[in-house]
C-alpha cells in the first residue's frame, strides 16, 4: 500500500516510473520538457530524484506519457503526496549542510535511513560512513582547497558523524552491513599512526561484537577483483514486503554519482563472488587485531626508544 511507504521511496518509486514511461514512449527529455513547458533541468531533476514533483505536474505529465491505468496513476498520485512531505527541516537539509552536499549525497543519506543491507567494497580507506571523525579529516585533508574547500571539508566530517550515528543505531534492527576491504586498506597509515590506530581500534571493536560483517582481500588473492574502484551497495525495501530494489553510490576523483540500473546487480554480483572468496570473517579479524598490535608496538618504540 502506498501509505506504509516512505517518502524517499515514494520519490523514488514516481521517478523511475516516469523515466519508464518517457523511455516506452520513446521520448527524449527535451521533447517532454518541450511539451510540458518546463524547463530542461526540471525535467532532469524530477528524473534524477533531486527534486519531487507536484500532483498538480504529475497528472498532465502521466497523461502525456500515455500512462492510463487508473491503478497505476493513482498510486503514483499517492506516492507523489508522501514524497512532497519528506522532511525539510532533516538535519542534512538544513542551509549549513545541504550547502555542502552534493545531490548524490543527499539522496544516499536518504537512501540510507531506509536501507536494510548496506555493501561497502574499498581498496583504498576506509568506507566514509564508519571513519572516525579524526581519520574522516585527515582523509579530506589530502585534498587541497581547489578541489575542495576547506569548509566543505570541515562541514563534511561532521556530516559523516550524523550519517555514522544514524546508521549504526539501526544495526540489529532492519539493517545488515557487509564490508570488503583490501588489506591496504588496514595497511595505510592515514594521518598520524595514533590517528589510524584509533580508527582500527573503532573499526575492530564494531566487528567484534558482531555489529559489522567484515572480510579482506589479501594482496595475494588469485582470483579476479572487480576493477570498478569502491563503491556502497544498498538494498532497499520497495513498495511491497516481498520486493526489494538496490542503489549503487560511487565516487569517481571529484565527481560522485547514484546507479539504479541494470549494472547495480552485476555490481552486486561480484561483490558476492569475492566475499565468497576473501579471507574469511574470522582471520579478517585476527589480522586486524594484529595489526593494533603491531601499532601500538610503533607508537611505544616511538615514544620511549
């Protein structure tokens, strides 16, 4: 039923019909913009799931796009009020934040308030949403003020901070999170030893009890990795209990993007032949923790040599 959805869903679920629609009238975005009267950017933005669109504009819209089925216009036209009542005054929306944001990260923060599986596959750091606030700067720190300005930097650890408080406070319920890491990963010193040994111990202790599903890819795996860089795979709940759907988020240099299409499960696909394939949940840990060991061996040495 279209009232146990939630807004983000509810957009979600308009827009990619739309696009579906605009695609099997064979229609460009600029032919329904055209006809609408609107701009080419509305257009774009409503199908991107940056903005939500009216009824008032859904209606002649479905009508354009041949969409007749009374079933079908009246749940999107239900699905189109939940999603215009999403909150706006959410943390993320706020003009401090939201102006730091992309609209890729918005809507994965969206997407993760509803997801109830979350993939993390990294060969570089440590997935962004379980960064210490320490480790989080020091990673944004290799980044200079042309690429990102200082306060965009700031403003963003301490948004990875809500994102973290968020998630993690729904581990156990509703939500699984699976990470896949390569060993480099637990290999890279990123700021001061102390700085990482923090996050190492943070990370160690979320696995630990059983919070986070973890595995490593060792630098001697011999079979195929994914060469699709790092990316977050989330599953969502749709409309239907029985039905699940996924988005893929993936940052490229200083460009990031959400995937919903037909890549997303092959995405998925490989990830779940490596994880199959990793070293095992339990010697994952036991290198991690040696690997503390080892850290603290240094920063000892280092202080009293």
């Amino acid at each position: 039923m279209a009232e146990d959805v939630s807004p983000t869903i509810a957009r979600r679920n308009v827009r990619l019909a739309l696009r579906d629609a605009r695609e099997k009238a064979k229609l460009t975005q600029p032919q329904v913009a055209e006809a609408m009267e609107w701009s080419l950017s509305k257009v774009i933005r409503i199908e991107n799931g940056d903005v939500s669109i009216a009824p008032n504009d859904l209606k002649p819209l479905l009508t354009f796009l041949n969409v007749k089925d009374r079933t079908e216009v009246a749940e999107l036209l239900a699905f189109a009020k939940i999603a215009r009542t999403r909150q706006r005054k959410a943390w993320y929306q706020q003009p401090g934040m939201r102006d730091h944001l992309t609209d890729a990260m918005l809507r994965l923060i969206e997407y993760e308030a509803e997801a109830i599986e979350i993939r993390y596959y990294q060969v570089y750091y440590m997935p962004g949403l379980l960064q210490t606030p320490a480790y989080g700067h020091a990673n944004l720190e290799t980044y200079t003020d042309d690429d990102i300005a200082e306060e965009t930097r700031r403003i963003r650890v301490e948004i990875r901070q809500f994102r973290r408080d968020t998630v993690l406070s729904r581990l156990g319920n509703g939500l699984t999170i699976y990470a896949l890491l390569d060993e480099s990963v637990f290999r890279r010193t990123l700021g001061v030893p102390e700085v990482f040994l923090e996050q190492l111990r943070d990370f160690y202790g979320l696995v630990t009890k059983g919070k986070i599903k973890l595995r490593m890819i060792p630098f001697d795996f011999d079979s195929a990795v994914t060469n699709n860089a790092t990316f977050d795979l989330l599953t969502l709940k749709s409309g239907k209990p029985e039905e699940r759907s996924e988005v893929l988020y993936r940052e490229t240099g200083l460009q990031d993007e959400i995937v919903e299409d037909q890549t997303v499960r092959k995405h998925h696909e490989r990830f779940d032949k490596i994880w199959n394939a990793a070293v095992t949940e339990e010697d994952t840990i036991d290198f991690m923790g040696n690997r503390i060991k080892d850290l603290e061996a240094q920063i000892r040495h280092r202080k009293n040599p």
